[in-house]
C-alpha cells in the first residue's frame, strides 16, 4: 500500500493529525490533533452540561419524568451564542479532520 493512502486511512479512521505522525510531520499533526480535541470536548462539555440541566429540572418536578417531556427538552435548540459557539466547535472538528485527512494524503504522495 501506498505510503499516501496509509496515511490517509490513519487521519481517516483513527484520528485527525495521526497522517501526519506517519509522515514524521509531528508539528502539523499537533495542530491537527489539538484543534479536533478542543472542539470535541467543547461539544461534550455542552452536551454535559445540557444533560445536568435537563436531570436537575426533571428532580426538581419542573420537567415530568415522561418520554415525551424529557424528549422535548433534549431537542430544544440552543440560544443565541450558544448555538454560534456549538456551530463553530462543529466545524472546527470536521474541517479539522478533512484537512487532516486531505493533507497527510498530499504530504505522502510527496514521498511515493
């Protein structure tokens, strides 16, 4: 197999930046990895804090403990910047692995 396509398939299915780690491009790939990290542990952290939200509502009787009730308040759609913030972190986290994937396989076929 191709040193381009190994590389891609790594940044594809494994993680983004992990292309580059093949390609000994440690910098890039530190860039890579940090920006998907950060975005995907803001999008957990709000998920998180939703999901503390919605429990302390549905203890506190505000929120009754049906399927229907508790389904509503989980689909709700986020407000104002939070919805800006929750967007961004998304396309950070894809763009981060496109890239990844796109660039590691450019920078391997350098070195077919």
């Amino acid at each position: 197999m191709k040193t381009s396509v190994k590389a891609a398939l790594l940044s594809a299915f494994v993680c983004p930046g992990a292309g580059h780690f093949y390609l000994k491009q440690r910098a890039m790939g530190n860039i890579i990895l940090v920006t998907a990290i950060a975005a995907i542990s803001y999008l957990c952290w709000h998920a998180y804090q939703k999901a503390q939200l919605i429990s302390e509502k549905i203890i506190n009787g505000e929120i009754p403990l049906q399927l229907d009730a508790i389904y509503s308040a989980v689909t709700q759609a986020p407000a104002g910047n939070e919805a800006l913030w929750i967007n961004i972190a998304t396309a950070g986290f894809v763009l981060s692995w496109v890239v990844g994937v796109a660039d590691s396989f450019r920078l391997g076929r350098r070195q077919d």
